[in-house]
C-alpha cells in the first residue's frame, strides 16, 4: 500500500468507516448464529474487512463462480441487499457534495456494488489485481502451438 492509500484508509476509519465496519460486524455475528444464516454472514464479515479499509483494495468477480453462489444473490438481493446499496449510494451522494468528500463517495459506491451482490466476489488489494490482469494478458497474446 502507498501512502496515499494509507492516508485515505486512516480518514475513511475515523470519519465513519469504523460504524459502518462495527454494524457489518455485529450483523454477520447475529447471522452466524443459525445455521442457515452462516453463508450470509460470511459475506458480512468480508464486507466488514472492506469496509474498515477500502482504499488500496479491488472487488472482482471470481473466476469460478458457482449456481450456489448466484442463488445466494439472489436471496441476498431480495432480503437485504437492495436496501444497503441504497443506503451507501445514497451515503456516497451526500459525500460527493464536496470535493473532499468525494473519495468517500467512490468508497460507498464500490460498498454499494459489494452489498448488492456479495456472493461470487472477492476483495483483493490493487496489486493483486494487477497482477492477475497482468497474468491474463500474458497468456492471451501466447501464440496457439498447434502439433
């Protein structure tokens, strides 16, 4: 992480991101407890670790992505993820009112898009995601060996 990316998580922390961080937390805790709740706080406690600190780190869909992971986004949508990308978009809008604010905006909106469909989505830092890419390039332009 640069500095800039430290910076940024340090401001995001204390203006609000340790509520946000503590509500996500003690939602995934609650929903732990059944047993049919467990998957969906599984992905609250991965929201929670982006919410602490977002900047420096990229939400991509997993390659591998599973049936069970689309119906669980499904359900997630339709129970509770409508509501919180709403929320954070519209906590995102009231921050882009100011130039300041608007770095914490892009962070509730990249929120907004994990808490809408969490299933099927990994948080990695930008350097790993680079490097993936990176990766992906490289073997594109691989000429085909046919034998």
């Amino acid at each position: 992480m640069d500095f800039c990316d430290i910076f940024g998580n340090l401001l995001w922390f204390i203006v609000g991101g340790e509520i946000v961080f503590l509500f996500y937390l003690l939602a995934g805790a609650v929903l732990c407890v059944t047993i049919i709740g467990i998957p969906f706080g599984i992905q609250l406690f991965k929201i929670a670790m982006y919410a602490a600190f977002p900047f420096g780190r990229v939400v991509r869909r997993r390659p591998d992505a599973t049936e069970m992971g689309i119906c669980g986004n499904v359900v997630w949508m339709i129970l509770a993820g409508w509501f919180i990308a709403l929320v954070h978009t519209l906590v995102g809008c009231l921050f882009a009112i100011t130039i300041i604010g608007w770095p914490f905006a892009c962070g509730h909106w990249r929120l907004a898009r994990l808490a809408f469909m969490p299933f099927n989505h990994i948080v990695e830092t930008k350097y790993q995601a680079l490097a993936i890419e990176q990766e992906k390039r490289r073997n594109y332009y691989q000429p085909m060996v046919v034998y």
